[in-house]
C-alpha cells in the first residue's frame, strides 16, 4: 500500500521523534562545560632525616591558581616558591637546595625562620633588668641570628590548616630556657598562609615565662628572573624609608638613624640595585654592598613598605609590614661554592633578602625599639609578599 505523507497524522510516538531529531530554528548545539578552577591544596612528603636522627618533612601549598610554596619543617625553610611571570609562566624564584643534608652542611640561612633574634648582637651579650646575659657568637664577636643553633637548625611541629582558596601551615616550636644564651621558655609559632591573590603571608607569634627579648624574620632569597645563575644587580627596588642605620666595621649599627639622600642608599623612588651598588662610599665597603637595615617611614599601613621588579620577567613582589625594619642584604658573601638544584653553583648577588624586622642590636642600643617580651604579653607580627606582574 502507497502512503501518502501530505495526509499523514502522526501518533504521538512519531512526533516525539521529530521533536528530538529535528533541530528547530536558531537551534544551537549544548554548551560545553567549563573545567572547574583547580581547588587548593596541601601536600605532604618525607623529606629525610636529620643528622641526630629527627625525621623532616614538606609541606606543598598551591593555590587555584597554579602558584606553590614548598616549606620544610628542618628550619621552617622555605626551599621553593613559584611566581607567574608576565607570559603566566610558574618558575621558582627562591634560592635553595636539593637535599636536607646540603641545608645542614652550609647554608647562609636559604628560606630560613631567624630567632631568637634576627641580625646581630653586639659582643652577643646583652642586659635586661641588671642581669647581663651571655649569648654565642657566631659572627666574629657578634652574635647573629639566633647563634649556632638558632630556629633555622629546629625541626618544627606542623599542622596543616586547609583552604578552599588560602591553604596554611602552622609551625610551633618551644624553645628552652637558656638556648643559645636566652633566658626564659619561649613558645613560639609561625603560620605561613598562600592567599589565591597569589600573597603569601608570614605570621609570627610568640609568648615567654620569663622576660627576654625577641625578633624573628624570614630569610628567603629572591632573584624574580627564575634563573639561579644571573645576578640580582638588574631588579628594580624601592624601599619607603628616608633613613638607614650605618654600621661599624663588624656591622653592628653605630646607633644613628642617617638620611639616606644624597646617598647610594637612597631607594625612596625606584632603582636599580645595580646602579650604585659599586660606587666608593665607606659603608658599601663595610658591607661588601647593601647589607644594613632601613628604618621604615610607615609600617603597618595599607602601602608595601618596599617593592621589587625584574623589568626581563615583569615579576614583582610587594612587601607589606608592621615591623619598624627593613634589613636588605645583596646577596654580597654568595661566593660560587655552593650548590644550586641542577647543577652549577650559586654565584656573587645571585640572591637577595627582605628581612622585615626590628632593628639591630636594639637590646644595647636605648634609641631603637624595644624587643623585651615578658609573661603575659603577646608578640605578633605579621609580613606579606604579594606577587604580581608588571
């Protein structure tokens, strides 16, 4: 039999049918889902054991946004940290090394925590309430942050602290009474934090039983290009301070606050840190180039109390504080010796630190902050990067 379709009368089978194989017009195929933006996270792994048989471990955080920062329990160290250049490419731009053993072996402090007390102290002796106390030197005659075993040589206790978006790590550690020289049981915890604006925040705190004095900082050495065997000389650095502390011939400051105009120490606006660091003045001798703390014009406020740019990679960090010091080493004693991931070796200025802190030497110096913490007082402070693009 012959159908004739112009008289057709479809069952509702049939035009269910048509209805869903037959695009309408304007029809348009179903969107594709978006990938979800990658979650934050937190990964942990063994990372040796130390020489007195004390297991260390890592502590990857990463935001969605791709950037990490990988820290050690073996000083707080902070052995990796990856930042977008202006292309969005992630590479590490810290200093550091490939194994527990070379960060025990020799280290100048690679991505360390500094206590009890970060720089010098002169004669590495102080007074607090007429007690005189005797710490060890380490620097010539000074002592230097925290002595020979100070918190860059502990092992830590971590606790993770989970994020969607701002993963942590809590780091504690007690320090006893009479370590290196202190007086007093100090309790002392440090929490990193990776925020997804790709800032990393460093909170310190700390209380004690008996009067002491305290200063903690972060020792990290930054070189924004990613590659370990050019020097910083060509990273742009402003630092929001009219005043710096000159030092003595051992780099204990002379107790003047000295106004850095007219001065190669003069990073009010931005500049190289190449372009004066070799001119002849007495206090670059001293320090084999930029070694000395600047005394911050606003600390605490809502602007970065300094800002470094690599012009080649267009990376910058700002850092933001409420710390009255900035202590801005060039990376002088790098001397070729020491191991870089991958081989080669980490060469003259081929790092740089921002060490927010208190002043040195203030436990001798009436002029500068005080840095006596006693029982029932609190310190806390707290110094972000934030990295970005230029």
């Amino acid at each position: 039999m012959h159908t004739n379709f112009s008289g057709y009368v479809p069952t509702f089978a049939g035009l269910f049918l048509l209805l869903i194989l037959t695009p309408g017009c304007g029809d348009q195929a179903a969107p594709v889902p978006e990938a979800a933006p990658a979650a934050a996270s937190i990964v942990r792994a063994d990372y040796g054991t130390t020489t007195a048989g004390e297991p260390v471990e890592s502590y990857t955080l990463r935001n969605a946004a791709g950037m990490e920062v990988t820290i050690i329990t073996y000083g707080g160290i902070i052995t990796a940290l990856t930042a977008p250049d202006r292309e969005g490419k992630f590479e590490n731009v810290v200093l550091g090394y490939d194994s527990l053993g070379q960060y025990e072996a020799s280290n100048p402090y690679f991505g360390a925590l500094i206590g009890r007390y970060g720089n010098r102290i002169a004669g590495g002796n102080f007074q607090l309430d007429g007690e005189t106390y005797q710490l060890e030197t380490n620097d010539g005659p000074n002592h230097l942050h925290g002595g020979v075993t100070g918190f860059d040589k502990v092992v830590w206790e971590a606790t993770e602290l989970p994020s969607a978006t701002d993963p942590g790590l809590r780091l504690t550690h007690l320090s006893p009474d009479g370590a290196g020289g202190y007086p007093g049981n100090l309790s002392t915890t440090v929490t990193y934090t990776l925020g997804e604006d790709n800032r990393l925040e460093v909170a310190y705190e700390a209380t004690t039983d008996r009067p002491t004095i305290v200063n903690l900082t972060q020792h990290t050495y930054f070189n924004l290009s990613a590659d370990p065997s050019r020097d910083i000389l060509d990273h742009v650095l402003s630092i929001d301070a009219e005043r710096y502390l000159p030092v003595d011939p051992t780099l204990i400051p002379t107790g003047e606050l000295e106004e850095v105009a007219g001065t190669p120490f003069d990073f009010t606006e931005p500049k190289a840190i190449g372009k004066e660091i070799g001119q002849e003045h007495e206090q670059l001798r001293r320090g084999k180039g930029y070694d000395h703390c600047w005394v911050l014009d606003a600390p605490g406020g809502e602007a970065p109390v300094a800002t470094l740019h690599h012009p080649g990679s267009g990376r910058r960090v700002e850092v933001f504080t409420d710390e009255p010091g900035l202590q801005f080493y060039s990376g002088n004693f790098l001397d070729g010796t020491l191991p870089a991931p991958g081989g080669g070796t980490y060469g003259h200025r081929t790092g740089l630190c921002l060490e927010t802190q208190h002043f040195p030497d203030s436990p001798n110096q009436d002029g500068f902050p005080s840095v006596v913490l006693r029982p029932g007082e609190a310190y806390a402070t707290t110094t972000t990067y934030q990295f970005s693009t230029k």
